[in-house]
C-alpha cells in the first residue's frame, strides 16, 4: 500500500520545531529530530519518485527517489549519506549542495547522486 503524501503543514511544523538548531541553538529531542527529518525525506520521496538514488540520514531514515534505473539488491549504486542537521540544513536552503560537498558534509557516490536540483524543499523567511 502506497504512504499518503506529505502534508505541507505537517513538514513545516516539523522543521520548524528544529530551526532554532539549525540557527546555532541547542538540539532538539530526537522525537522532533526524527519527525522533521522523517517527514523531509518523505517529501524529497514525493517530490522525485523512483529508485535510482538512495539518501540515508542515520539514525532517522533512508528513501529511494529520483527516476531511472531500479536498483533490487547489494548496496545501490547511487548513495547519499548525510547527518541530520546537515539534511536538515540543505532541506531548508540554509547550505547549498555545493557547499555541503565541498565542506565534506555528505558523501555522495554514483553518477546520479546529485541532489542539487531537489533541493531545498522547505524555506523559512
């Protein structure tokens, strides 16, 4: 059975809750972590449906997305791997991909790990 869509409120109240990490506050509790980087990889999913990248943000969660081939066993051939806050930043257009890459921040294996053009997916003012 497929997930129902992300409810665009939903995310931003979830994200919205970790903002104050992102500005240089203290971390949220890892019930709010966890849903704003949950329902953010859930919209990334929806956004870019298909199979051919895989983006991990551990402890929290993992997605396919981005059409193109469908990748069925081993370790994908397309990875994006990246912390929380990192997400969670590039999720809200605070950090851009090319400065998460050139900062080390993600690492980001395959041809078509490239995330540039999803990117961000929520923006605060």
């Amino acid at each position: 059975m497929p997930r129902k869509g992300v409810d665009p409120a939903e995310l931003r109240t979830a994200v919205e809750a970790a903002l104050p990490w992102l500005d240089g506050g203290d971390q949220p509790s890892r019930p709010v972590l966890a849903a704003a980087v949950r329902l953010s990889l859930r919209t990334l999913e929806q956004d870019a449906p298909g199979h051919t990248v895989e983006v991990r943000v551990p402890p929290f969660a993992a997605v396919q997305c981005v059409e193109g081939p469908r990748h069925t066993r081993g370790t994908p051939p397309n990875v994006v791997e990246m912390a929380p806050r990192t997400w969670l930043l590039l999720a809200t257009g605070r950090l851009t991909w090319a400065e998460a890459l050139d900062d080390g921040l993600v690492s980001a294996s395959g041809s078509r790990a490239d995330l540039s053009g999803l990117l961000p997916l929520v923006r605060f003012q």
